[in-house]
C-alpha cells in the first residue's frame, strides 16, 4: 500500500465515519446537561457563585 492510497484511505474515512463520530459526541455532549439525574448539580453549580466568601 503506496503512501498516497493510505492517505485516501485515511481521508475518506475522516470524511464520512469521522463526522458521523463526532456529530453523535457533539449531540452527546448537548444533551449531557439534560438528563434527568443532573438536575441536583446543575444547580448547584448555579448557585455557588452567591455563596458567600470565607477568605475575603
């Protein structure tokens, strides 16, 4: 296999599996915040920047 067919080989597949690949862990990584269990964290994460400052 010539250098030149691997790097087709390669491209093509960045090309088409690659972006399925990362379209599915971009929605993944949308929808992280929304499932039903991170309700708790998130705010709790929210609200931590109105909790008060011991080492003022």
């Amino acid at each position: 296999m010539s250098l030149h067919s691997t790097y087709d080989a390669l491209r093509h597949f960045a090309d088409s599996w690659g972006l399925v690949t990362m379209g599915i862990v971009f929605l993944a990584f949308a929808a992280w915040p929304f499932r039903p269990g991170a309700r708790a964290r998130n705010e709790a994460a929210a609200l931590t920047i109105f909790e008060s400052d011991d080492n003022a």
